[in-house]
C-alpha cells in the first residue's frame, strides 16, 4: 500500500490527537483498608484508549513509605561505603576508627588544653588548611595523642581525607619504591606524601635518625612547608624542655632543618599525667 502525503499526515495528526475526560469518582474496596473513594480518568491517545482510577490512597501512601524508606537505606549505605572507604584511604588504625574528639576523656588540665586544641584545629581545619599550620602532639607514650590525632582526621571528613601514618612508615614506603619490582615510583610516593591534605607522622622519635631517613622525612616536611600543607606529629619524648616553645630531644631527633620549619608553623601540645591508656582500662574493668 502506498502511503501518500495526505495518508501520512492523516496517520501522523491520529497520533497527535490526544485527550483526557474525567471519568467522576466510584466507590471502591480496598483488601487491606476497606472502602475508598476512586476518582477516575480516561486517556485517548491516537486509537489508544485508556481508563485510569486512583488506588486506595494508603496503600499509596504505604508505597510511597516504602520507596522513600529504601531511597533513605541506600543513601546511608552509600554514605557509609563512602566513609568506609575514605578511612581506608587515610588508613587510620582499626583500634582509633570511632574515636572522636567528643569522646576522648579529658580530665586533666593538660588533657582539656590539648582537646581544646585539637577541636579547635578540627573545627577550623580550612583556615588551618589555607596557612598551612601544624601540630606537634608532644608527650608520654599513652597520653591519648593518637586517639586525638585520628580524631581531627576523622572530624575533618568528608571534606578533606588526610592520611595517618608513622615515620618509619613514611621511610619504608620511599625504600620500597628502590626495589625494581616495585609497583610505585619514588616520585609516585612522594606525590601522595606531598599533597594530601593532612599528613599525620606518628611515632615521631622512634626511627633510628640516620642520615638517609632523616633526608627522606627532610624532603616530605619541606615540601609540604614550601606548599603551606599541614601536618600533624606525634612524639613520645620526655617532656624536659629548656623553655616551653624549644622541647628537648625534638629538635636532635627531627634535625635542624626540619625543626626549624616546623616551629615556624606548628603549636606544640604537650600531654603530662596518667597514662590515657591506663583511663581506659579502668573504664572498661
């Protein structure tokens, strides 16, 4: 069959001819709810004719319930794969995730001073972010500088996902970049060292001070100095110091060039007192 110009324009305003009558309103019965009113409307679409009548409107809004209850789950599962995968990403230890700024136990003054601190930090971390200040947590093994530590990591996501680690960490992640299998390059490492918005060194003290890892941790402190990046050390030396800004032992370990820059830019925090550890177990004995 040929389709002439009219044939077709007449097919094509049969589609277009489209159209809705109201139907009125019949009474209904709901299996679940009982009686309901539905109101009823008729939809022509070219040869098309339709009827549709409104379902009882609890079970509508027992649907909509439902839908927004599963949109809602699949969020918060979403939200928490997100986050999941951000502390994975910052890589802060399993035993301080769920560790937050409110629920460190501070009942020493120097405890208060230094939650003061770190909240303080935390809640302004994009100004801090913008002049590039840092922290030194600087105290006993036990104090509760890591908890507070991997506090302010958390309490600064999902802006920004900074990265906990420690300084042979910091070391051993450049060596491994000089085995010819390695899967990263020095420059790769040193990259993600460099950049991230916040750098937590823990055990700042611990490694041996050796020329070639002190010019590895050399290169990380200044580069980030240099591009204004914050970042967070924490050291287990004695608290002796020749006057409160200048800790003895800090600047042997860090080296002068380091120490130097960091100071410039750093608040040091000092932790006296119980050991934070030995607070916690007697919470939970």
């Amino acid at each position: 069959m040929e389709h002439s110009p009219e044939n077709t324009a007449q097919s094509i305003g049969q589609l277009l001819d489209t159209s809705k009558d109201a139907l009125g309103e019949v009474g209904k019965d709901c299996a679940t709810h009982g009686a309901y009113t539905s109101t009823g409307m008729r939809y022509k679409i070219g040869r098309l004719n339709r009827q549709v009548w409104t379902p009882c409107p609890d079970c509508e809004e027992a649907r909509l319930v439902g839908e927004r209850q599963a949109e809602a789950e699949k969020a918060a599962t979403a939200a928490r794969q997100r986050l999941e995968a951000m502390l994975e990403d910052a890589a802060i230890p399993r035993r301080f995730i769920g560790r937050t700024l409110q629920t460190y136990n501070a009942e020493t003054p120097e405890q208060k001073r230094a939650l003061a601190v770190a909240t303080d930090y935390a809640d302004n971390f994009p100004q801090r972010a913008k002049r590039g200040d840092s922290l030194i947590l600087l105290g006993a093994p036990g104090t509760g500088k890591s908890h507070l530590a991997a506090a302010i990591l958390q309490a600064i996501l999902p802006e920004y996902c900074g990265l906990y680690t420690t300084c042979s960490g910091v070391i051993r992640a450049v060596r491994s970049t000089w085995r010819p299998n390695s899967e990263k390059t020095e420059t790769q490492v040193l990259s993600i060292l460099f950049s991230v918005p916040l750098l937590v060194i823990d055990e700042i003290g611990v490694q041996y001070g050796t020329d070639s890892e002190q010019n590895i941790l050399f290169d990380v402190m200044d580069r980030r100095y240099r591009d204004m990046m914050p970042t967070v050390l924490l050291a287990n030396l004695k608290l002796k110091r020749e006057k409160p800004e200048d800790p003895a032992g800090l600047r042997e370990v860090l080296g002068e060039r380091i120490y130097d820059r960091l100071t410039e830019t750093a608040r040091i925090v000092t932790f006296e007192g119980e050991s934070y550890r030995a607070q916690a177990r007697k919470e939970f004995a």
